[in-house]
C-alpha cells in the first residue's frame, strides 16, 4: 500500500472483504447514475487513477489494455443492435437506443474501471478468504467459492487448449472449419464443468458437508 494512503487511512480499512463491500456499494451507485457528463467524468477520472497505479507498480499495460478491448466487445454489439430500428420508411436511427447504449456502456467502463481498482492485486485465495467473511448465508458464499474455483480451471483448460490447437497448426478464420473447431471447445468445456460440479459435490459429501449447517471453508461444523 502507498505511504501516502497508509497516513490518511488505517491498513484495515483495504482489508479484502471491506474492499468487496466498498465495489458492490459502488457498483450500486453506478446503477442509479443517469447524467453523461457524471459518468463521463468518473470514467475519466478512473482511467487516471488506474494507469497511475500501474505506472506505480511497473505493470505492464497491454495485458490490461487486452482485457478492456476484449471487454468492449459487448458494447459494440449493443450499439449494432440499439443504435437503429424498423419505422414506417424502413430501417432508420435509433436515438433513444443510441443514449441507451451509450448510458449503459459508461457504467459498464466505470464499473470495470471500479473493479480493477478495489480488487488491485487480489488473487484467488485471497479473494476466497475475503468472501468467506463476507456476512453471506453459507449456500451463497459457497456458490462464491466455487464460482471463483472453477473460473480458474476453466481458464487453465483453455489456454491448455490453446496451445494444443497452435502445435497442430490451427488458425482461426472465416469459415465452417473454424465454427466446428468453437463449437468442439464449448462442448469440452461444458462437459469438463459438469464433471467438475461433480467431483466438487462427492467431495463435498465425503467431507461430511451439508449446505444450511453452519461450516466453514475447510468443511468443518
């Protein structure tokens, strides 16, 4: 943590769960916003504290930047299908549906924005440990739990998947090998959750766990 913060706030106040409280009170505020030249403005001033950030802890900036274009994808398709409609001369502009787009892609850039922020440098068992203090009912912070869990794994599937498809040589592009190669990788990725849900729930069982007791993380009453 920076000096500077650390001689106006106390070390407890970034605690990891505090954090997650903060983001979902935040991120509730940014659902209730409605004024552009707000949301534009927080967006800015998020971006110049988030590249401050990385430039104080020698980050590089394209993984981030990767994220972000990856992450806007969604919003180009919102405004393809908001920005136009069908009136009474045929297909014409949408400016309700512009402002909508609009609107929900500043939220979706504050939010993100927010996000990596308040969760700076948080990993996965931390992120664990902070949801287990959370004042959750235990079926939801173990639905967190293995939210988290299996995120991971299905991303260590799939670069695994990755770099098999790029020693074989395959190139993705514009053409019906390329949407039977996709639709082989959503397939083994859903098949490999389900076994995974599956494990999860038999060792669960054999740990003596029953959801609405009273447990905690390492399944002990």
């Amino acid at each position: 943590m920076s000096p500077v913060f650390q001689r106006f706030f106390p070390p407890h106040f970034f605690a990891p769960h505090l954090r997650l409280i903060y983001l979902f009170l935040w991120g509730l505020v940014i659902s209730a916003l409605s004024n552009f030249s707000l949301l534009l403005l927080l967006n800015g001033i998020a971006l110049i504290l988030w590249v401050s950030l990385i430039y104080y802890h020698r980050d590089p900036y394209f993984p981030y930047l990767k994220r972000w274009l990856v992450f806007n994808i969604f919003t180009l398709l919102l405004w393809a299908t908001l920005s136009w409609r069908i009136g009474t001369d045929g297909i014409e502009l949408n400016p309700e549906g512009m402002e909508t787009a609009l609107l929900i892609s500043l939220r979706m850039n504050l939010l993100l924005f927010s996000l990596w922020l308040l969760l700076w440098k948080m990993n996965d068992a931390v992120l664990v440990q902070a949801i287990g203090k959370l004042p959750l009912p235990p079926k939801l912070i173990w639905l967190f739990v293995l939210t988290v869990r299996y995120i991971a794994l299905f991303g260590e599937l799939r670069q695994k998947m990755d770099l098999a498809m790029c020693a074989r040589g395959y190139h993705a592009g514009l053409n019906r090998r390329t949407l039977y190669v996709t639709a082989q990788r959503v397939a083994l990725l859903l098949v490999h959750a389900l076994l995974k849900a599956e494990t999860a729930q038999i060792a669960l069982k054999c740990r003596g766990f029953r959801f609405g007791e009273k447990t905690n993380l390492s399944g002990e009453k």
